[in-house]
C-alpha cells in the first residue's frame, strides 16, 4: 500500500512547501506610518530623556550651591548665638577696668 502513495508524499510535501512561501507578511500603508509615528515618539522621547538628564544635572548644582551658602549662614548665626551667650563679656581676656596702655610713640631721634 505504500508503494502505491510512494510519488504522491513528495509531491504534496512540494505544494505544501510552495505554499507556505508564497504567504510572505506584507506590510500594509497603515502598518508602515503606525511604525512611522512610533519611531518619531521615540526619537521625541530620548530628546526629552536627555534634556530632563541635563536639567537635573543643573539642578543638583544649584541645589548643592544652596546648601553651602546655608552651611556658611549656619555656621555664621552659630557663632553670633554664641557671642550673644557670652554677652556682656565676648572678648575674654578684655578687662574693661585695667588702665588703657598708651601707645609707643614714634621715635624722633634722627636715623644714623
């Protein structure tokens, strides 16, 4: 019985074959303008990506300015809180009752 489908499994193998490649995928119009827009969303979207990266970069600069000049202002009203603890006497190795120490007079003997 075999022998009698022996020349029929070689040509149907061929039909099938050529039918399968004669079904090759076609991009439709619609199809290739979807992949169109798609492809300029995406271009749109990696400009926006690298511009809110550089934004961000900017902004962390600034951010990180700001922080120092709060340390500095920090830094500054920290040590004008201390004096003020300290008040009325912030120098204090000043004695407002010792004798004020007149100053050197200049020499008026003539240079040699």
């Amino acid at each position: 019985m075999l022998t009698r489908f022996k020349g029929a499994i070689p040509l149907a193998v061929c039909g099938i074959a050529l039918f399968l490649v004669s079904c090759t995928c076609k991009i439709k119009e619609e199809q290739l303008s979807q992949i169109r827009q798609i492809r300029t969303q995406d271009k749109e979207a990696a400009a926006d990506i690298t511009k809110a990266e550089s934004e961000k970069s900017r902004v962390t600069k600034e951010l990180a300015s700001r922080q120092s000049e709060v340390r500095n202002c920090n830094d500054r009203l920290s040590f004008v809180q201390q004096k003020k603890a300290q008040w009325p006497n912030i120098w204090g190795d000043w004695d407002p009752n010792a004798p004020e120490v007149p100053a050197a007079a200049p020499s008026t003997q003539p240079k040699k």
